[in-house]
C-alpha cells in the first residue's frame, strides 16, 4: 500500500485547541464537544417524556400528536444518519449501516413503532458518540507527539540569536535552547554537558545526560541550564519529524483481520437487506396466520441486530488502541499489519554492535613487550597514530589519558586491511594488526591468538612494544532481553555480526543464544536469514542497527531496527523501531502485538456471538427492537471499552 505523505508544515500543536489572534487560548474546541452531544440529550428527554405520557394514558397524547412528538424527538438524531445514507447511496456505496438503521428505523415509524424507532436511532447515535470519544482518546499519543513538536528555533545570525521556525534552518547553525524549552532540529551539544527529558522519543521518562560533542534530538526537553547545540540534519530529517512521519502513516497500513473484515461488511450488509427482505414476504407463502405488520417487525429487528458497526468500528480501534500503546513505550510500528506479524515470530535474528552491544569501544587491557618503554609512553605513541584515524577503535584509544605533553606523528600512510605506518618523535611506527606486525618480519607473543578481544598492536624503530585489547560493552538489558525473548515463546534466537567470529562467538555464549556466526558482509548475513526463512512455518524478526543490516531488515518478516543510534537507512526500512535502543523492547513489542490480538478477536467473538442469538430470537418472534438494540448498540459498546483497555494496560 502507498504511504500517505504527510505535511509536517500542517501538523500544528493543540490543533483541537486553536490560538485568537491575540495569542489567548480559544476553548471552541471543548465547546464543539459538548453541541456534538445537545441532539442526542433533545431526543433522549423527548422519548423518556413520550414513553411517560403512554404509559399513564394522557388523553391528550394520542394520534397526530403522538406522532409528531415522537417525529420531533427521531429528528435531531436522524436526519444526520439518513442524509449519510443518502450521501453514500449518491456515491455509489448503497449497503451500509446508515442504510439498515434508516430502514429499520423508518419502517418503526410506517407501523406504529415510534418509541422503538426513536430508541434504535437514539442508541446508533449515542454509539458513534462513544466510538469518537473513544478513537480521539486512541490517538491520545499521537496527539501528544503533535504537542512536542517545536515551534521554534533560536539561531546564531549577524552576532546574534534570532527566533525562526525550525524548517529555516540550515545544518550547521548555531542554535541556542533555554531550560525548558524543546531541541527544535537534531544537532550536536556544543555545551559541556546537558539533561534532557527525551520521554517523546523514547517513553522514557528516567532524564537523560550527555556531554559535549554528543548527540542531541529533537523533541528533547533541556532540563538544565542555557545549552547550544550545532544542527546535523534539517527539520524534515529531524527525529521528532520522522516519528510524527511513521506514526501518522501507520493507520494507513491495515492487519490482514481489518482488512477482512471490512470486505466481509460490503458483502455481509447487503445480504442481510435482502435476508430481511425475505423474511417479510416468503412467509406468506408457507404461514397460515401470516400478517404482513408483524414479519415485517420482525425484519426490521433482523436490521438492526445484523449492523456491523461493532465489527468495522471496534477493531479498527483495538489496532489503533495496541499501535498508541506500543508509542508510548518507545516502540513504534509503521502498521497495524506488523502488530499481527509480531505475534506469529518463531525465529529472531540478531545484530551484535549497536543491538546487543552498546557500540562503544573501551580500552580493556594495556600489555606492554619492551621493558623500555613506561604505560603511557608507548600509548603516546599509539595515540599519535590514531589520532589520524576516525574508526570507532581509534576513538576507544584515544580516549586514554596520559601525563605530559602529548607526541604528534607525521607522513602516517594507511596500509589497507592491516592499519598505519608513520613517523613519531623521528622513529619508524606500525600500528595495526597481527597481519600488520608478521608481514614486517616481527614476532607476536603467542598468547594473542587466544584473546577474542579486538588487538592493537605497536612497534617501534622495528620492536614490538606491545598491544592494546578493546571491548565493547554489552548493554545493560542485553541479558534481560534474550530472557524474556524465551519467555514469550521464540523458539530459536540467533547472532549474525560482521564483528570477527571469536568475539560473536563470546557475546552469543554470554548471552545464551543458541548459534551465532561472525566475519559476514551484508551479502553474508542476507544469505543466512534467506536460509532461515526458508524453512517450513518459520516467521523471522531481524533486529540490526547499521546501515549494512538494511538489506537484511528489508527481506525480514518483521524488521526492526534501533531508532535511537540506529542508522537512518536501517530505520526507514523496518517495520518496527525500537526508539530506547534497548533489544529488551522486542519481547515488550511482541506482548503488545499479542494482547491487541486477543482483545481484537474478543470483539469478533462478542459480535458475531451474541448477534447471532439475537437473531435466531428476532425471527422467532420473541426478541423485540429493544433486544435488537442490545444486541447492536450495546455489544458495540462493549467492544469499544474492551479495545479502550490496551491504552490502560501495562507489560513487564
């Protein structure tokens, strides 16, 4: 299905609340609510009054007057519904509920039934009430998203700060932010350090602090002190924007159950018109004692219970109540469809660095070869060498600190797949791997082999002077994560890493994974998941984070990729992103996508089972167009605080 593109430009905060000119708040918006309710409150006075004065026999309450009270009282609820009816009939949509509750309601009228014709119209219209109050309640988060988005932009122009709206400014601008006040473009914290409230990207409402140089979002709250940031990516690239981008566009995306249930409704509806067609004439034919008024009533209770507005409106809501929920824990699906193919994983794949790791390289041991070189000597030299180098491993050893003045390194080549070659202080120096070091006829110390960890070694005037490990760090819910992955039901759970085998090898073992596999391209990775999906009846999830694990998350049943750290390629290729970069959030998203399920099917089942009691008992002649109204109306209710639940539910 084509996404709807949306105009960020026409998102405007508190849309349902707009602002006077002189900037106060207008409250025509809570005003329009309670006139939504006055027809349905004018007819509900005039029934009760109505069915008072027949129940004590007022004399004066009989023929014309009696039907022009009741007439007024059908009106103001109604004509509203009859003229959609004829709306949709003009545009080619003849069977829908406005049609069966217009019929029903009408033929009340053409047979004396006045009260049951204004109670079922009543009743429709207090339901659609209801079923509005409960949607607008659904895109609560949505609608709270909209409330973040930032209005405005304090930018560094002609030596000074000047308010603008955040699509004017440009990457690489200056922009300043008070306490307070929301991150209006992505950036990078040019402060010394900063605390923000980040719970509109990431549900999170735990505050959280960064330094300077680090990365700051929009949509963020400055909670401490005057900071400026340096703005990376435009208004329309911004995280804020692509949040607001996906969750607004997932609605378009329908389950498989919606969608069904939509096409089963345009062909139900009209089946039920001519079912009660037939129920008013062909027992003419076969009854005795057969009187056209009372069939006919029983045709028009056989209307009003078969409305599948309970089915069309309540499941609908219950995949919109699971995709608000899931918003609100930081994980956002782009479709109700992907909520269902949550439920149905038997198989996750895994990313390493950026997944399940925290993507940041610490020095974990210092191992020295040459007794005449101290610690932070040889690591001066090594640093001089990095320093040349942006990969993360450089930036790891860089961040050693070392006494004194630091040395500088010059005519530094690369030698490809292997590491540096340079001049330091006047001495030859090789920084890089084992290859690195054998290829220069230089022995490496045995014990090497058997360390998983990443090596950096260093030689000096053709003297090995020792080598550096580094790590990365598992994250802190990495186990919590496969733990209750297992809980929910996933079978098999699997590393693909284009990390070096040993070291995924180590991570997969800590964690207790059941395979794992390293040293794989892209292309490698996207052969194994192919490998795996091909299997019978097996559903596979791909969590990744790097631009690489985009091809694999594209081919996934289920791709779901870290919105946090994650990159922009692999985050508009998912289906499902996780915005706190915690993997423990995917056994959070399949609960979610479960209950929504279940509460989905609950309605179904409401629906069509007391319905089809209803209406064995209408054609029977013993249910009245009160039953039907229940049997309507009332299981429609129903269905809506039932699918109204996933917005109050919590999972652990």
């Amino acid at each position: 299905m084509k996404k709807k593109k949306v105009n960020l430009r026409d998102l405007k905060p508190n849309s349902k609340e707009p602002q006077s000119q002189d900037g106060a708040q207008d409250h025509s918006g809570n005003s329009s609510q309670i006139k939504a309710y006055i027809p349905a409150i004018i007819s509900f006075t005039m029934l009760i009054i109505g069915i008072g004065l027949d129940y004590f026999d007022v004399t004066f309450f009989k023929d014309w007057i009696r039907i022009t009270w009741y007439g007024i009282a059908y009106l103001p609820v109604g004509l509203p519904v009859v003229k959609a009816g004829w709306e949709s009939i003009k545009k080619g949509d003849v069977f829908t509920e406005f049609l069966l509750m217009s019929i029903a309601t009408i033929g009340a009228f053409a047979i004396g039934e006045y009260p049951e014709g204004v109670a079922v119209m009543l009743f429709y219209a207090v339901g659609e009430l209801f079923q509005n109050a409960a949607v607008n309640r659904a895109k609560g988060n949505i609608k709270a998203l909209l409330d973040v988005r930032p209005n405005e932009a304090r930018v560094y122009r002609n030596n000074d700060y000047i308010s603008v709206s955040p699509e004017t400014v440009a990457i690489g601008e200056k922009v300043q932010v008070r306490v307070g006040e929301k991150i209006p473009l992505d950036g990078i914290l040019l402060s010394e350090k900063g605390s923000f409230n980040t719970a509109a990207l990431t549900g999170e409402s735990k505050p959280d602090t960064i330094v300077k140089g680090e990365k700051v979002f929009s949509g963020s709250i400055n909670l401490d002190g005057v900071i400026e940031i340096e703005t990376t990516k435009e208004f329309k690239d911004s995280s804020i924007a692509r949040i607001l981008d996906m969750v607004q566009n997932a609605t378009a995306r329908k389950s498989k159950t919606e969608l069904f249930i939509r096409k089963f409704a345009r062909i139900y509806t009209p089946i039920v018109v001519f079912l009660a067609i037939a129920l008013t004439i062909l027992p003419y034919f076969f009854v005795s004692d057969y009187v056209f008024r009372e069939w006919l009533y029983r045709a028009l209770i056989f209307l009003v219970i078969s409305c599948p507005c309970a089915l069309v409106i309540s499941i609908p809501l219950g995949y919109f109540g699971g995709l608000g929920a899931a918003s609100k824990n930081g994980i956002l699906f782009k479709g109700a469809s992907f909520l269902d193919e949550m439920t149905r994983v038997t198989t996750v794949v895994m990313d390493k660095t950026g997944t399940v790791t925290k993507g940041v390289f610490k020095i974990k041991d210092v191992v020295i070869s040459s007794g005449s070189l101290s610690e932070p000597e040889m690591m001066k030299y090594l640093m001089a060498m990095e320093e040349q180098s942006t990969h993360p491993i450089a930036r790891a050893i860089m961040e050693y600190k070392a006494d004194g003045d630091s040395f500088q390194a010059s005519e530094v080549s690369e030698i490809a797949g292997k590491g540096l070659k340079g001049t330091v202080n006047g001495k030859t120096v090789l920084v890089g791997n084992k290859a690195l070091m054998t290829s220069n006829n230089l022995e490496v110390p045995v014990e090497t082999d058997n360390i998983v960890e990443s090596i950096v070694m260093i030689s000096i005037e053709g003297k090995l002077a020792g080598y550096v490990t580094i790590a990365d760090e598992l994250k802190d819910d990495a186990h919590q994560a496969i733990k209750q992955i297992r809980e929910s039901g996933i079978s098999k759970i699997i590393m693909l890493s284009g990390d070096k085998d040993s070291i995924t090898q180590q991570v997969a073992k800590e964690l207790g994974m059941d395979w794992a596999k390293g040293g794989l391209l892209p292309e490698d990775k996207l052969n194994e998941v192919e490998k795996l999906m091909s299997a019978k009846n097996n559903k596979l999830a791909f969590m990744g984070d790097g631009i690489n694990d985009a091809p694999v998350l594209a081919v996934s049943d289920v791709g779901v990729a870290m919105g946090g750290l994650g990159s922009d390629v692999a985050i508009e290729t998912a289906d499902v992103i996780i915005q706190t970069d915690q993997p423990s959030k995917f056994a959070k998203a399949v609960k979610i996508g479960r209950s929504t399920r279940r509460i989905v099917w609950q309605n179904i089942g409401l629906a069509f089972g007391v319905k089809a009691v209803v209406l064995i008992l209408g054609a029977g002649g013993v249910a009245t167009m009160w039953e039907a109204v229940f049997a309507d109306v009332g299981v429609a209710l129903l269905a809506i605080l039932n699918a109204v639940r996933l917005q109050n539910m919590k999972w652990k």
